[in-house]
C-alpha cells in the first residue's frame, strides 16, 4: 500500500524536530552555553569589543569571566542567581494553591463543566483568546492555563500537546496583544517617553499608546494561532497514544455540584474582599504613593493571589464534596505537584546561571547596540526600517528575553530615529512590540520555556527542545508575518495606535 507523500514543510519541522532532540538534556545544554558564553567573553574582551550604551552614553565592554574575577563572582552568585531567579518562586507558590484545587477536584470538576459548555469547534479559539488575555494576570497563563488546556484537549479526544501549544501561542507569542493594561505597558511607555525627550523634551507618552493596535492584535493572534493550530499542529501530531487518561465525560454528581456551589460562594467572597480593597481610592489595596490598579498591591502581589485563588476555592470545594477531611488531605494535595515540578527546578538552577553569566558579560547590550547601528546604518525607507525593527527585536528576544531590558537599549536610538523622519514614538514602540512577541515561543532562553516542556513530558515523556521547537515554529513564523503586515496597512490606513498616539509627527 503506497503512503501519501509528507508536505515539505512537514518533512521540515520533522528535521527541526529530530535535531532538537539530539541535542543533551535541557540542564546539559545550558553548562554547554554557560562555558560558551565564558570563553566567549574572554574573546570578546581580547578583542576590546566595547559599545556605547545609548542610555547612558558610557562606553560598555566585555567583560571577561575567564578570569579570576570570574571566577570568584560564580562562586559567590550560584545561590543568588537561582534563589532570586524571577519566575522560579512565582511558579512554586503558584503551583501549591492550584495543586490543591486540582487534588481536591474542582479542576476536574471544571473542566467537565466547561467541555459540555463549549461547542467543539471553539474550543482552540476559546484556549488561544483566554491565553491572549491572561497578560495582565502575571504568570497565571503559564501555570493555570497551559495545564489546564491540555486536559481539555485530552478529554474531548485531542492530542493535549496541541492543547499546550495553542494555550502557549496565545500567552508567549501574543505577549504584546491585550485587551487589558497590564504593568508592561506601564514600564514600555515610561522608556518610550524617555527615549522621546531626547529630541522633545516636554513629549508625553501614556500606558494606552498602542491600544487600539494592540487590541486589534488580539483578534489576529486568536485566528492565527487557531488556523495554526488545527491545519499544522494537530495534523503532525497524529493522534495521542500515551500513557495519561482524558477526565471521564460524565455527568457531575451530587456531591461534585455541592462543591462547585461553595467553591464558587468562596471565589465571590474571595472577590469581594479583593474589589474592596481596590475600588475605594483609601483601599486596602491601594499603595497612596501608586495610586491605580496598576500600582496597587493586587498588581504587585499578584503570585499571593493566585495562590488564595487555588487553595481557598479548592479547599471550599474539597470541604463540600467530601474529598479533603482533614489537614493532611491538604498538605497532600500541595505535595503532588511538587513531585512533578523537581525536574523543573533542575534545569531552572542551570538556567538562572546562564542568564546572569550572559547578563555579567555585557554581551546582551553589546549585540543590542551592535545590530541597531547595523539597521540605521542600511539607510533604508521608513517603512522598510520600521520592519527591520520588528525583525531585528525578533531577533535579539532568541537571546536577551526582557522585554524592558531590551527596550531600554533599543528606544534611545529608534524613537529618536524615527521623530526626525516625522514617526511617532507610540509607532515606534508598537514595531518593537511585535517583534519582542514573536519569538518568545521558539527560544529555550524564554524563563518558563521550561515549565512549559515540563506540561509537555506529562503527556510526551520523551519530548525535548526539539519538540517543543518544532511544534511552536509555525505559530511564531505565522505571527511574524501577519502581525508585520498588520502593522504596515495601519500606518498606510493611518489610524491612531491609542488614545492621544499618532502614527505621525506634524512636520515644521
């Protein structure tokens, strides 16, 4: 019997994939960019690479870590660099209130309510929009969502990897599009307004700058990681033949809709405490010295709420249903999933190394600067130079994945750039926007890339960088190109990116 002939793009990812996985053990692989990066910066010091840094006009070279000083700096940072490595805490205390939820039921419970709620043929562009949406909520994407999505797929019949990468696309690779203000916003538009007062120094740029373009991105994200999704991801996939068991599709008992009514009584009540303590501009919640929802303790405290949102809902719920009894059921509930996390925290310990070596060595400001002069070197036309923006942030967010960090280098030489040629700086930030979310699904060097490979091994136990990469591939090259082409028919169509955010500057 003759086989139908796999798709070049197919036979493509499928090589990706291959590769990818030939490649050590996550943990390997970051003590193999760990030694790169050291001799790297012996080099680059011996060749006196040195830029100037374009905030604060000092000249930054390369710092050499093959040297005793280097040395003595590892020694004395390997505690802090994992114990203060950002997403690493979140994620634990995050993970000990939803484990109790999840043990105690209610996830399963959820998630049998919400198939039957939901035609099937939605469900990829309900998973993709929620994950678009979840920004302004911190982490909670990657550790409620991505979870959660998977079973999803699995209960209905899907490969639940596909249900990961959909949840995935939308949370990473639609980073910038929202529907929300979240804090990024805030601190993009502060640099933005910084970068743009070295020409006009009474220029004003607020959080909102990009929200009309950025909410139109919403949409596109959602249908392209959709179309993605169903046409290319799912059909590689194939159907799932691993060990893991969908949630059974029966109807709930009593004693499960029992829970749900007290779980659901504690989320209102958990809500109402929160609601009283933001609304009121005296709130409990509300810091007198960053007044606004975005300055609030809620924003800044967020991890502490998604902990209580796990374990007060999950306990209300265990309580009623009968399956927690006693303080024991609890702390065993908390325990599961820490079981499951162990191997994360081993590859985030070599993870956090590697970043603060990248980070002590300068060669993250050095390539920043370096391919920005690069680009306005080139003499291109403003159109042309704003897509060399998006792709030049593309590429340095494979190595450099803050979004702030990056724009703190960047907006000094383009904002400025692009005011002489009569752009606005609210456009200017939006080109970096897109390209600072294209790529955050493709690159290991993405702080939660390994938790999410971590979902990814409960259903694929022998799926690695390459998989991750080859499945997550065809979402940031369709991203790419559809954000970018958005991007240039609104500067053609001239419509405002945000309240008060020209596309253009009056000209003299």
């Amino acid at each position: 019997m003759s086989t139908a002939p796999v798709p070049w793009f197919q036979r493509w990812l499928n090589r990706i994939e291959r590769i990818g996985n030939a490649l050590p053990h996550p943990a390997s692989l970051f003590v193999i960019l760990s030694v790169g990066v050291v001799l790297l910066s012996w080099l680059c010091h011996r060749l006196g690479v040195a830029v100037e840094n374009p905030v604060t006009h000092k000249v930054v070279t390369a710092v050499n870590l093959l040297s005793v000083e280097g040395l003595q700096r590892l020694i004395v940072g390997l505690l802090p660099n994992f114990i203060n490595f950002a997403p690493l805490g979140s994620v634990l205390v995050c993970l000990l209130g939803l484990s109790l939820a999840e043990h105690s039921g209610l996830l399963g419970a959820v998630l049998r309510l919400v198939v039957h709620a939901t035609p099937r043929r939605l469900l990829t562009l309900i998973v993709v929009f929620s994950g678009a949406m979840s920004h302004t909520a911190g982490d909670i994407g990657y550790v409620l969502l991505l979870p959660m999505s998977a079973a999803l797929f699995l209960t209905v019949g899907r490969h639940p990897v596909a249900g990961i990468a959909a949840a995935f696309a939308g949370v990473s690779g639609g980073f910038a599009a929202n529907l929300l203000i979240s804090p990024t916003d805030v601190i993009l538009a502060g640099l933005t307004q910084e970068a743009a007062r070295i020409l006009n120094p009474a220029y004003a740029v607020n959080a909102m700058a990009n929200y009309f373009f950025l909410g139109v991105s919403v949409f596109l994200v959602t249908a392209v990681a959709t179309l993605v999704t169903e046409k290319i991801v799912e059909p590689r996939l194939g159907a799932y033949t691993g060990d893991m068991k969908p949630e059974p599709l029966v109807p709930l008992s009593p004693a499960e809709h029992r829970g749900l009514r007290w779980a659901g009584f504690a989320t209102l009540a958990l809500t109402a405490v929160i609601l009283a303590g933001l609304l009121p501009a005296g709130g409990f919640l509300q810091d007198p010295a960053k007044p606004g929802f975005i300055g609030s303790y809620f924003v800044r405290g967020l991890v502490f709420f998604i902990f209580v949102a796990g374990l007060v809902p999950g306990l209300a719920y265990g309580l009623a249903a009968g399956t927690v009894r006693s303080d024991r059921d609890v702390y065993r509930g908390m325990q599961k999933n820490m079981e499951v996390i162990a191997g994360y925290v081993v590859v985030v310990f070599f993870i956090a190394q590697f970043v603060n070596l990248f980070n002590w060595t300068n060669l993250g400001v050095v390539l920043a600067v370096t391919g920005a002069d690069f680009l306005r070197g080139l003499d291109l036309g403003p159109i042309p130079l704003l897509v060399g923006l998006v792709f030049l942030t593309t590429t340095i967010n494979l190595f450099m994945g803050s979004a702030a960090g990056k724009w703190a280098i960047l907006a000094p030489v383009f904002v400025p750039m692009f005011m002489l040629l009569g752009y606005s700086p609210e456009l200017t930030q939006a080109a970096y926007r897109v390209g600072d979310s294209c790529t955050n699904i493709i690159t290991p060097l993405m702080s939660n890339f390994a938790l999410v490979l971590m979902f990814v091994n409960r259903y694929e136990p022998r799926a690695g960088i390459g998989t991750m990469t080859a499945t997550m591939l065809p979402y940031s090259l369709c991203f790419l190109v559809s954000w970018t082409i958005l991007l240039a028919v609104w500067v053609l169509l001239g419509w405002p990116l945000g309240p008060g955010a020209p596309l253009f500057l009056p000209q003299p």
